[in-house]
C-alpha cells in the first residue's frame, strides 16, 4: 500500500517474511522447527504487472505465497471462453494442487500489480511428509476443497443461466421493494 501523501509506494507487510509458515492454514500443523526448516530453504521471487505466473495446464513444483501484491486467476473453460475466477492477494497461495499431485495448474495466474511471491519446492517439503503422513491427510482435504471449487466452476460456466422476464422483473421489483400499488401511482 502506498503512503497516503503519495510520496512513497512502500509496501506494508503484516508479518516478517521468515514467520510466513504462522499465517498459512496450509502449512499450520507444522512444528516451529519444520518451519525453520522450510522458511530457511524458501525461494524469492520479484513480479511485474501483466507478468503470467503460471499457465493453464502448466506443472509446477513450487507452492506460491502471496507476500505481496494481487494476482488475477483466469480460466479457460470448455467452450473457450477466458473466464476470471477470482483475485489473489497477500496470504493466499497457489501451486498447492500440481505441487501434491502432479496435475497441471487449473488455471492462469497473471500479475495485476508488481509483488513478491515467496516459494518453496516439493523437494523441501518431501522429508517433511515422509515424516509426517498425518500431514498429507490435512493437504489432501485442502486439495480437494480447491479440486472441487474448479470442478463447480466448470459446471456453472458451461450452464446458461436462463432468467425469464417475469423472474427479472420480480428481481427489480423486489430488490427495490416495489408493490403493485407503487406502480400504478
């Protein structure tokens, strides 16, 4: 965020880089020495507005946080048309699912403004969860939440939503708290 006087564009972080393992409910189960562990071996990594960070049905062996700036996720569903899904920001990830499974990214993640995206490898994490199989039950239950929100996606981009006039027309009405007498006036 910038100063208000517009002098100065220095970002305000909530957390220090190395506590970034406190704040991820993906990573939460971890021991304060694993995330050590894991912050000691995390990846930097500048952006640019307009820079695509990872593509549709591109692998990746990294998992993304957001330590600063927003990223636009995108996808392009059956029928080809580029639908936006959503807006990413500090604290969210992505990767999660490719990184766990090996399935290509669901969707294209773009830079809407310069950030920082602090990474970490599969090869990291891998001593981690041959350690820990708990752990991999609590990631498989967040994969599947994420799994199953681009399989909702999907279903709804392809289903015309079909409104009739009378619906519409009940919509404004409603909305507006509009009676039949009030239009007849």
């Amino acid at each position: 965020m910038a100063a208000r006087d517009g002098l100065s564009s220095i970002p305000l972080f909530l957390f220090a880089e190395r506590e970034l393992f406190d704040h991820l409910p993906l990573l939460e189960s971890l021991t304060p020495s694993e995330k050590a562990e894991l912050c000691a071996k995390i990846t930097r990594r500048h952006f640019q507005v307009g820079e695509q960070l990872l593509a549709q049905d591109e692998k990746t062996e990294s998992v993304h946080f957001i330590y600063s700036g927003v990223i636009q996720l995108t996808r392009q569903v059956q029928d080809g048309r580029l639908l936006k899904v959503l807006r990413l920001g500090p604290g969210d990830t992505y990767g999660e699912i490719s990184l766990l499974t090996g399935a290509p990214s669901s969707g294209t993640f773009t830079a809407l403004t310069s950030g920082l995206l602090l990474e970490s490898k599969s090869e990291d994490l891998k001593p981690i969860l041959e350690a820990r199989p708990a752990l991999i039950e609590s990631l498989t239950l967040s994969v599947a939440k994420a799994q199953q929100f681009v399989a909702m996606f999907d279903r709804s981009a392809i289903q015309p939503a079909m409104i009739e006039p009378h619906d519409l027309l009940w919509r404004i009405r409603n909305f507006f708290r509009l009676n039949v007498q009030d239009q007849l006036k």
